[in-house]
C-alpha cells in the first residue's frame, strides 16, 4: 500500500476482489478475527 501510493479503501477493495477479505464485513479479517477462528476450528 504505501509502495503503491493507494489509498487503504482502493487496497481493501482489491484483496475483497481476489477474495483475501471478506466483501461484507472486512473487520473480521482486518482484526485477525477470522485467522483465529479458523485455527480453532483446526485445533479442535
């Protein structure tokens, strides 16, 4: 991003395109919230 000179809602709008972030809510990814369920589930 800072590489880029995007701005963080024109990067965020790519990674919901290429799927890597949530195109509803994005906070799940962006807090790690996501990550974290996903290794429970695993782990259990």
């Amino acid at each position: 991003m800072e590489n880029s000179n995007q701005s963080f809602s024109d990067v965020l709008k790519k990674a919901q395109k290429l799927g890597y972030a949530e195109p509803g809510n994005p906070k799940l990814d962006l807090n790690g919230f996501d990550a974290l369920q996903k290794l429970e589930f695993y782990l259990h």
